[in-house]
C-alpha cells in the first residue's frame, strides 16, 4: 500500500481553490498554480513486474512493445521504483498551468462550453444530450437514473443522466427490462481524468441523432436497438478535472471528500481523496480504505458505498434485468440480450471478464474472446483479462455487470501505443485523427450483437 504524502503549501492552496471552484462556480482566480507535475516513467523489462507495482499503489498505465511499461506519478516515484529494484526513465513530463475557467464564444450556450483545446464540460454534454431529445424527440430521450456524491451532500454536484437512443416506437426507452429492442449501453470518464473517453459518447450521441434516414448502419441500428449512452459517469470529478483550464487537473476519482481529506492527500497523480468508482463495485471487490492511494476502493468500509456506483448497478438492473446466477462457474441464460462498453484510457487494450482475477476464466470465456478478436480488429488493440493484458483489478464495472447480472461488458482503454496522442490527456485534435473513427465502428458492432450476444 502506498505511503500517504502531505502536499506542499502552494499546492495545497492551488487544490482548495479549485475545489472551492466545484460550488462557487468559475470565479477569477488567475495564475494560481495547481497541483504537481504528471511524470510518466518507461519501466525497463517491468510487464512480469505489473501486479507487483499495481499492489504496492504505483499508477501502471500502459505495457510498451519489449515487455516496458508505463507508469505515472510525480517526481518522487523514481524513488518508489528504484526501492523495487526496477530501472526506470522519465518519458514525458506533464506540467500544471494556471487556473483558468471553461471557455464559451461569445452568444454560445452551454453545449459549445470546452477546456483544454475543445474538450466539453459536464455542462456541455448534458447540454448536448437536451439537444439531441429536443431536436429529435422522435429519437433521443434523456433520463436522470441518480446524483452524484456531492448533490447528494447539497455541496453543488450534479445529476447522473443518460440518453436513449432509438427509432421511437410506443414502450422504448423504458427504464425496465421488459424491452422490445434489445440494448446497448455505453459509459464514459468513470476515471475523470481520462477526458478522450467522454469525447467518443459526445460524438456518438450526434452521429446516431444526425445519422437517422441519412446513413443506413445508423438507420438500421436505430429500427431494432436501443442505444443507451452514459457520457459522464463521474461528474463530480470531471468538474474538478475541467478546472485546469487547459492544464487539465489529473483527478482518477470521484468527491467524497472532506476539506481535510484534501488537505492531507493533496490531488496529485498520485496522492488524492476520493473513492475510485471502478473498485467500489460489489464483486470480485477488495478493501483498499487508504483515502489517498488512487485506488481507494470504499469510503466506509464496504463494496457499493459510493452513489455513484450503486446508481449504476440499479439502472443496469432496470435496464438488463438479471440473466446470471452469482456462481463463478454459472453461465449466463441462453435468451440474455444486451451489450455494454465501458470507456477507459490510455492503455490501448481491450479487456474482458474476470477483471479480478486471470488464474480462472468466465463461463462464457469463448464468447467473450470471440468479441475481442472482432472488436480487436477495428483498433489493433490486444483482448483479454485485465491481468493477462496489465494487471488484476478488484471491484470493476464489468465483473459486476457480468457476474451479477449477466450482462456482455467489456472495457476498452483507449490509447496510441506511445504515439502523440497517448497520455490521460491527448490534445484534442486525437479525439477525430486518432480514436474515434475507429470507435465508432466498435460502437455500432457491439449494438450489433445485442440481440444475442452469448449465441
């Protein structure tokens, strides 16, 4: 378990200004210094090493060709890595600017509000999904399925929404799982900081709203599935995130947080408050109660003790009903519909139930693997589970949305293999050059295989 660290003094004040931000609003507070600087480390020969890194709180991000990996955090975690006997160099240094507000032209509403170079705020893509319902009632519907952390604490914070998407036909839409059309749901920024993931719902939402009766895989998706699209599963972390302006704040996990929990952790890259989402889910779940470490895993003590997280589960429910008995060994029913991708970044992989363990493999492996293969292709991503692939992950999404229920998810992590458009932070020229044209073929093959994904 990671050492917890006190943050400096400057440091310190920066955070609390921009927390400060997350009820107050964008007030001036030009040229205030935020939190340290993002190091990423290339790990000699460290891949057989991965477990061991990820055990002992280091930030294992990516695996590089030759067996390196990549690790991030600041500058005193090439002490870390030399305390485990590995060989590391610095390959990139990511420097926190000044404080600066979202952006918005003059005259533009809340859908065109961007940082760092285009990326949209939470306010945007909530925005964005009003217009979509508004312009296209006869396509697009939004739901509120809960509230984040800090609305629930009346500290700001924000609702939890969805869109559904489909060709409108009487009972679509419907927040049960007695559905007509069978479902494909996709969620982004669980982990705040990976911005490039909310990117790809953004545009997926406007390519399926655009592309109805213009473009023939859109239409045809359209006439036989539901398209559920979660862009931000994670708002009250993406506000802090946005905050930095265009030196985005490397913030991994959600608000429930104190001013002293602040204060004592810092918000570095590697020291933080918070619960990460992706730990907090109720299978395969393991206790991490270190409130700093970036895998914090519950905030009482407990599985599901985020809003956040038991939210998800219970629209998952609604929406994809239980097909699955709880067994490690149970497969999933024959007649199960339905498909789910949960959108992370950077490390380029494709990866599949169990993410908790790799020494045994889901009753339904083939047919998991038989989707990687496929999906694999659009991206030249590697499939597998999370520990065959980089490392064991207790408490994921997808070991709940399939161990419990019965649901097809996987999780892609985006990335670019060491290119320009790596990082949790990839300019924002990457989200169209780089990784959503593929994406969107990944999209619309997995709602595809909804009507029977396990056959």
């Amino acid at each position: 378990m990671r050492k917890l660290r006190a943050m400096t003094t400057v440091a310190g004040a920066a955070v609390l200004v921009a927390m400060a931000a997350l009820t107050t609003g964008p007030a001036a507070q030009a040229d205030r210094p935020m939190a340290g600087d993002l190091v990423e480390y290339q790990v000699h020969d460290g891949a057989r090493n991965a477990q061991v890194l990820a055990d002992a709180g280091l930030d294992v991000v990516a695996v590089r060709q030759g067996g390196d990996l990549v690790v991030a955090g600041d500058d005193s975690t090439a002490d870390q890595l030399r305390g485990l006997g590995l060989r590391a160099d610095v390959s990139r240094r990511v420097h926190q600017g000044t404080w600066a507000a979202p952006s918005r032209p003059a005259g533009a509403g809340l859908q065109d509000e961007t940082y760092y170079g285009g990326y949209h705020t939470v306010n945007a893509h909530y925005a964005n999904m009003d217009a979509a319902a508004s312009a296209h009632p006869d396509l697009a519907s939004v739901v509120s399925y809960g509230q984040s952390w800090r609305k629930q604490q009346g500290q700001g914070g924000y609702d939890l929404k969805a869109v559904c998407i489909t060709k409108m036909a009487q009972g679509d839409c419907a927040v049960n799982p007695n559905s007509k059309k069978p479902r494909f749901l996709l969620q982004a920024q669980v982990h705040a900081r990976e911005i490039a993931t909310g990117e790809m719902a953004y545009k997926y939402i406007n390519y399926l709203v655009n592309g109805y009766g213009k473009d023939a895989t859109v239409t045809n998706l359209l006439d036989t599935t539901e398209i559920w699209v979660v862009p931000i599963v994670n708002p009250d972390g993406v506000d802090l995130v946005q905050r930095g302006g265009n030196s985005p704040v490397m913030h991994r996990k959600n608000a429930d947080f104190t001013q002293a929990d602040l204060q004592r952790c810092g918000d570095s890259v590697s020291s933080q408050p918070g619960v990460d989402i992706n730990r907090n889910f109720g299978y395969g779940w393991q206790s991490n109660t270190s409130k700093c470490d970036q895998t914090t895993s519950t905030s009482n003590g407990s599985s599901d003790s985020e809003p956040e997280t038991k939210a998800l589960e219970q629209f998952w429910g609604s929406l994809f009903g239980d097909h699955r008995a709880d067994g490690p060994n149970d497969k999933v029913d024959a007649g199960a519909r339905g498909t789910a991708l949960m959108l992370h970044s950077y490390a380029g992989i494709i990866i599949l139930p169990w993410e908790y363990t790799h020494s045994v493999h889901s009753p339904n492996d083939a047919q998991f693997r038989a989707m990687g293969k496929d999906m694999s292709q659009f991206s030249g991503y590697r499939y597998g589970q999370a520990g065959e692939l980089l490392y064991d992950a207790a408490g994921g999404s997808d070991d709940y949305a399939y161990g419990k229920l019965g649901m097809a998810s996987f999780t892609i992590e985006l990335g670019d293999n060491g290119g320009s458009c790596d990082g949790f932070a990839p300019r924002y020229s990457c989200v169209d050059s780089k990784f959503y044209p593929y994406m969107q073929k990944t999209f619309n093959y997995l709602a595809s295989k909804a009507p029977s994904p396990f056959k």
